[in-house]
C-alpha cells in the first residue's frame, strides 16, 4: 500500500459535482481504494479546496 498526496483539485472534484473534474477525481479515488492505496491530504491543500468550495458557493448558489 502506498500513501498518495491528493492535489487540492482531487477533493474540490469530489465534493462539487458541477466541476469540470469530477468524474475524473471519482475515478482516481475508486481506483486508489480498489488498488489498496491511501490517499492523503496535507493541511494547506485542504484549506486551498475549501477556499476554492466556498468562492464557487458564492458564485454559483444552488
């Protein structure tokens, strides 16, 4: 098993179905699980995809 550092993108895809990456970010996670690897996210790449989360919540309001 290998622990992979997740771009920011990655989550931002996950979690914001309306971004251009989502079925690519889908298709990476379910494919690092599949393969027994662990995805890992540092702490500024966190706060990077909240700050992307929360400006494209403003921007687009559902």
């Amino acid at each position: 098993m290998a622990e992979v550092v997740l771009d920011a993108n990655v989550p931002v895809g996950l979690l914001y179905h309306g971004d251009a990456q989502h079925g690519r970010a889908c298709e990476l996670v379910d494919r690092l699980e599949r393969e027994g690897h662990a995805g890992v996210l540092l702490d500024i790449l966190v706060l990077e995809a909240v700050s992307v989360l929360c400006r494209r919540a403003r921007e687009h309001p559902s």
